[in-house]
C-alpha cells in the first residue's frame, strides 16, 4: 500500500502515481514498518512498526490538517495510528512521552489512543498531511475524540480536508 500526496497540486493518490514535482509518499508493505519518505530524497523521514489485527478491515486515510494562528487541537486520540508530515509552521505536540516542536517537513508518529494536545505556531499558520491507519468502521466519521468532554463542546479551529479512504488489503 502507498499513499502519494503531491506537495505541488495539494492532491493525494492511492498506490502507484506519477507526479510532475516534490511529493510525500507513505508506504505499508506486508510487515515492513509504515514509512514516509519525501520524493526525490533519499531514505525515509520516519519508519515505524504497526501492528494492524488481521480480523478487522481497515482503511488508510489521507488527510490535511490546518490551523490558524495559536490554533488549539485540545487533547484527544484517534483509533489508528498514523504518521504526519508538517507542511509549514510549528506544532508543539505535548503527549505522555513529552513536549515535542515540528517544524516544516519534519514527520512523527502517533499511534492508536495515543493522547495528545496540539498547538500551532502563534505567529504562523501551520498544516500538515498525514495517514491514519483506521479501522474501517470510521469510514466517512471524523476520528477525533477529545478527552475532556468539555472541550468537544469549544470552538475547533483546525480544519481536516479529507483527501483520499481507500481498503487496506493485509
């Protein structure tokens, strides 16, 4: 499986895809670890092990997410794990690992219920596209879960664009 995103068109493809400019692209092959790499660079930016159960149908999903200034994404999880690759800006990801700033083109890891507490760049809009390994059940739903019931109820100012869902075949 690879997920190709095209840095120039902003658009994401489903296997094998040619590209006219700089693309990141994604791989999951049998039980080699999900890697990101970006095209026309040598090696992966990040290579992890996952562990996907075979009883259950997944689905990669691509997407990107953007924020304005100071924007907040309060701690929630996602169930599937999934690498990110920021695009532009700064985002200071705080999780039970510790404090981490990403900045452009630099990709992590976060895996399945993994909590984290997001914040953009006061200064800079930021964004990042990722792939999300999900259970094939959040299909179409947004995989976000806040885990403070209040802050499901406070204004989101980050904006997830749906790029591609397709089957995973293990």
């Amino acid at each position: 499986m690879s997920v190709v995103y095209d840095l120039t068109t902003a658009k994401a493809h489903f296997g094998a895809a040619r590209v006219n400019g700089p693309a990141l692209v994604w791989e999951l092959v049998g039980t080699e670890p999900l890697v990101t790499h970006c095209h026309k660079v040598e090696g992966a930016a990040l290579e992890v092990d996952v562990e996907l159960d075979p009883a259950v149908e997944w689905i990669a999903r691509c997407d990107r997410v953007e924020f304005p200034a100071g924007g907040v994404a309060y701690r929630h999880v996602h169930p599937g794990p999934g690498i990110r690759r920021l695009l532009h800006g700064a985002l200071t990801i705080d999780s039970p690992d510790g404090v981490s700033t990403y900045r452009s083109e630099e990709a992590w890891f976060e895996g399945a219920d993994h909590p984290v507490l997001a914040t953009a760049s006061v200064t800079d809009e930021t964004a990042f596209v990722r792939v999300l390994l999900l259970p094939a059940a959040w299909r179409r739903r947004r995989s976000i879960r806040y885990l403070d019931p209040a802050d499901e109820e406070k204004p989101k100012l980050q904006r997830a664009t749906v790029l591609l869902e397709e089957r995973l075949t293990l």
